[in-house]
C-alpha cells in the first residue's frame, strides 16, 4: 500500500488530508496536536503510523534536552497507539526504556511496532546493514524500516538485495538515484511505501507524489466500497436449531430477523411435517424487495414427548446439520421406524459416525449404501443412558441427541472425547435454554487447556448432563445474523477496498465470528459503532500472513483460503480433516481452485499451506490470480469464495454453479454487486 506523509499540518487540515489517503503517516513530531486531537486523529479506520522523532522536537525546541524530547515523543507515541493507530514507528536510536514502554503499550493494544533507522549520509555494506536490521529484531521490531541515502545504482541494489534474505521490512533509499527504490520496494513485498501530498511537502529527497504513486501502482485497477451497508441473512445455523426446537414446543413461537434460505427452508418443511403450524410475516409484504429482510416466522409446536408423532418419512433437503439433529429427534418422537430422504449433494456424503453414536443410545441407522448415506432407516426409539461417543467426526448429531434426549423420561450422560466444532454445540445449548430446556456440561482438557481459560482449540472432553422429562416451551426472540456469509464480505473488504455490513452480534457464539480474529491477525482494519450489534467496518490495510486453527469452524476454510492468497508470506491453516464430507471434499477443491489461480498451497500434517502476496504485489509483478473457468462442485462456500477472489483475477472468473449460495444465502450474488462502486 501507499503511506503518504503527512507533516507541518494542523488537526483539520490532517483530517481533510486523510481522506484522501489509503494510508498515512502522521508526523507527530512536525505536527502541532494537543493530546485530544492526537485521540479524534487516531481513531480514524484509515490505517495510520505514528512517529515522532527525537532529533526534531529538538530542533524546534531550541534548549530541550534529548531526555526530555524523549518523554514528550514517548507520550504523542503512547497516546496515539492508545487511541487505535495501526503502527508505531520507533527509531533504533531511541532510549531503551522508554522504547521499550511504548513496545509494551503497542502489544496490548494491537499496533504494529516498527524498529526504523535511517542513514542520511550514504548507503554502508549491505553486512553492515543487516547488522542493523538484527539489532531492531533483537529490540522487538515486528517491523524493519530500513532507509540509506543513495548516489548510484549499487547502493540501490545494495539495498533491494535486502528483501532476498529478510522478511517483514521496508526498505528503501532516499535521493533522485534512490527514488525507484520507493516502488520497487512494493515489488519487493515491503507492506507498504511512503509518498508525499505533494512536491513541496515531500519528506525526504526523492519521494513521489501520492497521485503519481497510486497512478503507478494501480492503474486502473477499481476498488470495491459504497457509502451504503450490507445486511447480513439469518444464521441458519440459529434459525434451524430454532425451527425445529420451535416445532416441539408446547404454544406459539415468534422468531424474527428471520430470512430464507435452501436450509433453512427445508427445516420449515420438516416442522410441517412433524405437525407443526408455520407462518411467515413479512415487515413490508410479502410481493416487496424486502422478502429475505426481516421477516417473522410464528410456529406453534406440537407439545412433542416421547413416542408422540406418528410419521414414517421424513425429507431433509440438502442440509446435513438438519439431517443430524433429526435423526435423534426422530427417534426419540416418532411412534414409528422413519426413513429420512435427501437430495442433491447430500446424497454423497456419509454420516461418519452417525450408526455407532445412535447405536450407544439403542437405536439402528440402515442404509443401502452401506456407509451410512441418506436416504436411511431409523429404527428403535432412543434410549436414555450413558455413554461416550467420539466427536471427530463433528458436532452435528451430537447437537441432535443435545435436542432429543432431554424429552426422555430418565436422565442421559454424555461424554463426548476428541470434541470439534465446540462452539456449535454450544449453539444448541443456547437455542435449547431460550425454549426452557437445559443441559448442564463441563469442557475439560490438560494443563494447556486449564492455563489457557478455556480454549476451545485445547478441550479434550466434554461431559454433558441430561435431565430427562423435559419439554420445550415456546419462545420469542429474534435470529442472530450469519457470520458464515458474514466472512466473504469482510474479507473482501480486507484485501479489496471497503465493506460495511449490518446484522451481526459480536458476543455470538457462532464459530465463523472467528474471522475477526483472524482479520485482526493479518492487520486489516475493523471498526464497530453502537455497541455489539452495530454496523461493521473493514477496510484495506497492510495484510501479513497469519496462523489459524479452523477446526472448529469449517465454513471459514475456502473464504480465509483466499484472504491468504492476498497476505504476503505463508500462512497456515489447521483443521484440513474437518473438510473432506462438507458439500464437496472441501480440502481437494481449495487445492485445485488454488492451483488453477497459481497460488502456492499444500496440505501437510492436518494443515492447509498458503504462499500469498500483497494486492500491490501482484499488481505490479503481474501476478495476478488467473481467470478463466472454474468449479464450485455445488458447493455453496467454494462458490462465494470464488466470487471474492474474482476481484483479484486477471480477467473474469466463471463458476460453473452460482445458484448453489441459495443454500444458506440466496441474495449472495446481489449483495456482493452492491460492493462494487
């Protein structure tokens, strides 16, 4: 990216400058700020660098000691980290304490900490140079800016040759010989370059214009953004978990928020099927634009208790979390064997462990294909009691027995080894608690797990207590946003422009609010006003690979495949054996939509390998990701991801099946138009 400079100015005319910025660098020591205006500066979601030299405060401060230039650097810097600046420029010549007090402060509040040192008198031996870089990465730098002073061609390769041995650095060289050092650096990999507002304000000899920059670096390429926001749909995660706990409540429930999609649908129609009423209202009626906005479900239930539904068959659709649950539930309600049916790709995907978890609770799976697919046979009522299920192969079916069990007439225990997709059970709990019913459970772990308070990544069991004789009570109460969709808009912003998206509670308990932090780790910039529920701001920064575990959260997989692709270094993404039964062996088709767009990826050890570069990057050195055909094997989240990645392509990206996103967000595609200026 392109950092303009920006210095001698005072807090309103910084504010007009930074508009026009994608990122700036405020002098704080050229800058005349008092510390309020150093706030309101700061919190801006432009990314901004903060740096304050010693030698200047001096030198504007005739008679001040370099003790006290240092403590009023130490406190501009500190305010304006404090305040939310994305980084923090720190010169190696700084005192030791006081750099490393503004080190601590820019840890705990999440700025970057750049270790700088400049030479204006030349360009020394590129050994003395690294020398120098050791030094700012012996004083924590999590980055080098690197800056000589050029007179000919061999000190600017002196300097270049810096970015074949050295990563997370800037470097470049001051002067008209060292002023295509400045693009080149981006070339490089460097996150970012300086630039100027102007000519006349230029910081440094040889330092371009903004303008010119940006016309060098992008050319014509558009940026995604708009003044408006985009709502997210309903968690059908939520939605579904609701629906059917809704359909075996006793009395009328009100969901709202509510929007449909191909799951969530098919989650109505099994609340039909099992004798419930389902109505929707729409907030503007129901031949308005605003049909996936806000609508109204009201589903009076059917008192379900044991043995009190006489049904035979059961249609699932295409939704595997539904299929899951009702298997249990089914068992547990029905008067009768079921046979629940499915279509399209859940056709294709076997119930892993689906027969021995039923079997410990006496009820029999049948299927023909003899692997435990839909369509099958449920047969025998499920039977209260304890037992321990191994939970590798997901939480879907274990939410279903969550559901089912406590409508027994004894007391049940589960002890669940090897969990994964944690906060999705969790989901359960929650949704069951809102219609009265309650599991007690217990996350359990070693020492790591204990030190770590609770890392979901680190459980090794769960136990969970099951009152029998239980019902479910209706409720009202309305359905939370869908991190899931949530993920592609963001991460599109993060790498692409700008998003703003509306509908989502950072408190959720959905895994995929994940992206945040993940977002957050590769230093995209993310705001939020008006509290937990309010509007979602992400825009471009500097993007630095990252390391995740996505094992509870499979959805994130293709979307943060993509993210990476954009980050520059490798990333690592763990959790690979979560994807092989999702809509498509979701693993094999990150690998093949990677290798198509030539993006560097592998799968080792559980984990999901990516070799990415900067936007910039790829603009520059022409490696932009490759457009031409692909697939999203009617995967819903392969589809969305390869839209995203579209706006990073060479030429048009076309997918074989975009309609696939109606599973879980038929608007997708008009949404996603509605970023584009």
């Amino acid at each position: 990216m392109i950092c303009t400079s920006i210095q001698y100015r005072n807090y309103e005319e910084i504010s007009n400058a930074i508009r026009d910025c994608e990122m700036a660098e405020i002098r704080l020591d050229l800058c005349e700020l008092a510390p309020e205006e150093i706030y309101e500066c700061f919190s801006s979601d432009i990314p901004l660098v903060a740096t304050c030299r010693i030698a200047e405060i001096m030198k504007r401060n005739p008679g001040m000691t370099e003790t006290g230039a240092a403590l009023e650097a130490e406190k501009k810097l500190t305010d304006a980290i404090e305040a939310g600046a994305h980084f923090v420029d720190v010169e190696i010549e700084f005192p030791k304490s006081a750099a490393s007090r503004i080190r601590k402060s820019a840890a705990g509040n999440g700025t970057v900490f750049i270790r700088s040192w400049h030479d204006f008198s030349g360009t020394g031996s590129r050994e003395d140079i690294q020398k120098v870089i050791d030094k700012c990465r012996y004083h924590g730098a999590e980055l080098v800016k690197i800056v000589t002073t050029a007179t000919n061609d061999e000190d600017c390769r002196t300097v270049m040759s810096l970015y074949d041995t050295n990563d997370n650095i800037i470097a470049f060289c001051m002067g008209e010989e060292g002023r295509r050092t400045r693009l080149e650096a981006l070339r490089r990999g460097a996150p970012f370059t300086y630039a100027c507002i102007s000519e006349s304000e230029a910081t440094a000899p040889g330092q371009w214009t903004y303008a010119r920059m940006k016309e060098k670096v992008y050319g014509n390429y558009r940026f995604i953004g708009n003044e408006g926001k985009i709502r997210m749909p309903a968690s059908k995660s939520f939605a579904q978990r609701a629906i059917i706990a809704a359909a075996l409540a006793d009395g009328t429930s009100v969901l709202g928020g509510y929007s449909p999609c191909g799951d969530s649908e098919a989650a109505i129609a099994v609340a039909r099927a099992l004798g419930a009423d389902v109505s929707v209202e729409y907030p503007h009626g129901p031949d308005t634009d605003s049909k996936s906005d806000g609508q109204t479900l009201r589903i009076t239930g059917i008192a379900a208790k044991e043995g009190s539904v006489d049904i035979e068959n059961l249609h699932t659709g295409e939704s595997g979390l539904l299929t899951r649950i009702m298997i249990p539930v089914s068992a547990m309600i029905s008067s009768k064997d079921i046979r629940i049916t499915g279509e399209k790709t859940l056709l294709e995907r076997p119930m892993k462990g689906a027969s021995e978890m039923m079997r410990a609770f006496g009820t029999v799976l049948e299927s023909s294909s003899g692997d435990c697919r839909i369509p099958l046979a449920v047969k025998g009522s499920l039977t209260p009691g304890k037992a321990e299920i191994s939970g590798k192969n997901g939480s879907q079916l274990i939410s279903g027995l969550l559901m089912a069990l406590p409508l027994a007439d004894r007391n049940s225990t589960i002890t669940v080894t090897e969990p994964t997709s944690i906060p999705y059970m969790f989901i359960t709990l929650d949704v069951m608690n809102r219609f009265g019913v309650r599991v007690k459970n217990e996350m359990m772990g070693g020492r790591d797990f204990l030190e770590s308070e609770g890392d979901w990544s680190l459980c090794t069991e769960m136990l969970f207590r099951i009152n029998g004789k239980q019902s479910y009570k209706s409720a009202n109460f309305d359905i939370e946003g869908d991190w899931s969709a949530a993920a592609n808009f963001l991460v599109a912003g993060a790498i692409f422009g700008k998003a703003v998206i509306s509908g989502l509670d950072t408190t959720s308990l959905q895994a995929d609010l994940s992206i945040m932090d993940i977002l957050m780790d590769c230093g995209a910039s993310l705001s939020q006003i008006d509290g937990d529920n309010g509007d979602i701001t992400v825009q471009r920064a500097p993007l630095r690979p990252f390391d995740t575990d996505a094992s509870n959260c499979p959805d994130l997989f293709p979307i943060i495949a993509v993210l990476a692709a954009f980050c520059n270094g490798t990333s690592r993404i763990k959790g690979t054996s979560r994807l092989k039964h999702k809509e498509s062996d979701r693993g094999e088709a990150i690998l093949e939509m990677l290798s198509k767009m030539e993006v560097p990826a592998k799968i080792e050890n559980d984990t999901l390998h990516i070799t990415g570069m900067t936007l910039c990057r790829r603009l520059l050195t022409g490696n932009l990701l490759k457009g031409g055909k692909y697939t999203s094997r009617h995967d819903h989240r392969m589809a969305m991801a390869l839209k995203v990645a579209s706006l990073g392509a060479d030429g048009p990206v076309m997918t074989d099946d975009e309609e696939c996103t109606g599973k879980s967000f038929p608007d997708f595609m008009n949404s996603f138009e509605k970023l584009i200026r």
